[in-house]
C-alpha cells in the first residue's frame, strides 16, 4: 500500500543562529561562514532527502513545485493568453508588488 503526497514548504531560517549538527554538516561545502542562498538551499535539500530516505520514506522531488524551469514557461503560456488590455493591468500589479 503506497501514499503520495505533495508537500510545499516555507522554510525561514536565520544564517547567523543555525544549529551545530547542522553547521557541522554542512558549513565544509560553503564558501564562507554564512552560507549563500544557494548553498543554504542545497544544504536544506540535502538534510530533507537525508533524514526521509533514512526513515524508508523515499522523495520523489523537492523541487516539483519550485521547478523555475517550470515556472517560467507557466507564466510565458499565462502571458501569451493575455489580451493588451489584461497584460497592461497584470503589469501594473507587478509593479505595485515590486513596490512594496
């Protein structure tokens, strides 16, 4: 018997106040004491995958739901569907967002 189970995560962590295992873990694979963006996603991702394989629970993808790739062409196909007048609105909405 299996189950399936998309999961999205919001993940806040603060770079200065992070744990020791962890630090210990990871910190060899960054360039400096603070990791970058990046490096912290791919240490996450590692810790995540680690801890469920070693609990049976097999990943299928992290990162299904934050594929940039993915998420490009979405919004690509999303803009193609606008007409003018859509589009210029949706612009400026992003623009107030940016705003922000």
């Amino acid at each position: 018997m299996k189950y399936r189970k998309q999961f999205a995560l919001d993940i806040e962590v603060d770079k200065t106040w992070m744990g020791t295992s962890f630090l210990n873990a990871h910190s060899d694979n960054w360039q400096d004491e603070i990791p970058t963006d990046l490096e912290l996603y791919n240490s996450l991702r590692s810790e995540i995958y680690s801890w469920l394989n070693d609990c049976r629970i097999k990943v299928v993808s992290l990162d299904a739901m934050t594929d940039e790739k993915y998420l490009r062409k979405a919004l690509d196909v999303a803009l193609e569907l606008l007409g003018d007048k859509d589009l210029y609105s949706w612009s400026n909405e992003m623009e107030k967002w940016e705003e922000e």
